[in-house]
C-alpha cells in the first residue's frame, strides 16, 4: 500500500466555518448528537491505523472524556513541548510535515487528521491532505476558531459525496483533484 | 403576503469560505460553469421581486456585463455615495435594516441578497436573513474575501435540502430555525 495512504481530514464544522466558539466551546456539536445517525466515523476508524492531532485539540478532548482520544491507535500529537509517551500516543516536537511525509511512505492504512485549525493550515500548505470530510453543523456561530485560516496556496478538489441527515448535518466529501 | 416575505441570501463561496480570491478575483468559478446545469438561479427569480445588493459587487458586475445585474428587478445598491437611479436600480445611502424591516412589511414577492461580504454581514448581525442557499465551489482558495466574517451572533438553522451536481458543486438550502 505504499504510496496509497492517504491523509484523512474528518471534521465538523459550522456553516460560517467555525470548528469552535471562543473559549474552546464545543457544546454547538451538541445540536447534531440527538439522532444518534451514523456520521460514517466507525467506518473512518476501519480505514486508518495512524492519527494526528494538535497539542490543545488532544488537552481538550483529555479533559473531557479523562482518557487519550484514541487509545487503540497510533496517535501522533504534534506539541512543541515533549511530554512521555501515553500508550500508543506519542508526543512530536519534530516538522509536522516531515513526520507526514515519512508516516506516507511507510505501508500502512490511512491517516486520520483530527484537528485542530493549527495543524490543518500546516497541513494544507504543504498539499499535504488528501481527502476532506466536512461535517456542516447547522448553525450560524458568529465567531470563533476558523477551520480554514488565510494564506494558504489554492488547490482544486473533487466533490465525491454530499450527504444530509435528519438531525441537520450535512456532510461533504471530497478528494484532492489532482489526486484522481 | 405581509410578513411572508423573505430575504434569502444565495451565492457561492468556495470551500474554505470565501467569495473572491484577492483582488476581487472570481475566477474560481467557471470550475463550475461548463456543464450547463441548473443551480435553481432561475427558480430563484421567479420567487423574488427585488434585489439588494453592496456597491462594490454592483460594480464588479456591471464592468463584467456591460450593465446593471438586474435590469428587470427592483434592486437597492448599498452605498455611500448617491448615484442617479438606472431604470429599477436604486442608489440606497441610508440604513439597510431601515430598508429591509420596511420592505419586509410590504407585500411582494422574496428579496434576494446578491451579496457582497460587507451586505450579508451587516444582514446577518441584524438577523434579517431568512434563508441561506449557499452553492459551495469544489476548490480551497487559501485566501481572498470571507463570506462570513467575525462578529455575528449565533443562529440556528434548519437544514432544507441538499445537492450534488456533476460540476462538483454542492448546494446547501437552509432556513432560519426559529422560522419553521
């Protein structure tokens, strides 16, 4: 499977873009967790053997649920301060790309990245996410931290789905175009 | 049908949410203009009888064409600075809200805010946008002109429909929750 893994960009997001309100808050999400629909995440799971994800996303999920967020799989945390290693949760203070470069030339399944804004930007300047799977809360947040900062190079995509739920989310999906 | 009238805000905006690469660049769009399809514009107009729209797309549009966006509809240009009226075109220099509250007590048909980011703003703080249809363009453009910019308050929205096209658009209809 080398040269074939791909990194997974699977988040939720509001209409406006936000993936939080000011101070971290989250409770928006709460909107779209009633139904429980299966947002295709087990199946996101099944795909991939490799996660990362920024330093404040892995803190606030920490806090939330009193665990690492993904306990079964190999997690990259990108940090600039070096903490030991939690089970298979690794903390990396080296070059987010380079880590990324190297994770796709091993064989292996995909790569989910799990936020946060930080890392995505970082991501999205190097070309370096090869899939989008955009959850729309429906909601209007006003303000809060961007899922898509500015300055980042243009790059055209392929809309594979467009899927709708009845709690209101609405999901898009797309692949690099220059990676069909 | 007073107070049936809605502001419906339709228009596209690429992935990462913008409306125009910098320099008022919208050329991101033919990505979706060669299949001939129909994005329910024409729908749109049956269902309107005026148009507000911000000076500076006025102008934009009127240098592409050669003439006013909409020569055979009521339309409000948000300015500043008065200019004489061109047939149906309107020159508005007071304030906005002032005018859609009024028109929205008149009867007629639906309005159609044509943008741009400055007018939906401006709406959106004010909570006078009814419904949002928003045609997202498959590309991240990495920088250029928000949609949506800072500062709003939060608004819940009911999810109507969603659409996938061959282009690769998507197309997402919304309403205000609290309007259902």
């Amino acid at each position: 499977m080398t040269k074939d893994r791909k990194v997974i960009l699977y988040i939720a997001a509001s209409l406006d873009g936000y993936i939080a309100k000011p101070n971290d808050d989250l409770s928006f999400l709460s909107l779209i967790q009633s139904t429980g629909e299966d947002y295709g995440y087990d199946d996101l799971k099944k795909s991939i053997d490799t996660v990362i994800m920024g330093r404040k996303t892995f803190d606030w999920v920490m806090k939330q649920i009193g665990g690492v967020p993904h306990p079964d799989t190999d997690t990259y945390v990108i940090t600039r301060t070096k903490r030991p290693d939690i089970g298979k949760t690794k903390f990396y203070t080296e070059n987010l790309s380079e880590l990324v470069r190297n994770l796709k030339e091993e064989k292996g399944k995909n790569i989910y990245c799990d936020g946060g804004a930080e890392i995505v930007t970082e991501l999205l300047k190097e070309q370096l996410i090869d899939e989008v799977i955009i959850s729309i809360i429906p909601v209007l947040l006003g303000e809060g931290t961007r899922l898509f900062k500015d300055g980042r190079p243009e790059q055209e995509l392929t809309l594979v789905s467009v899927k709708q739920f009845k709690s209101g989310l609405a999901q898009l999906y797309y692949k690099r175009a220059d990676k069909i």
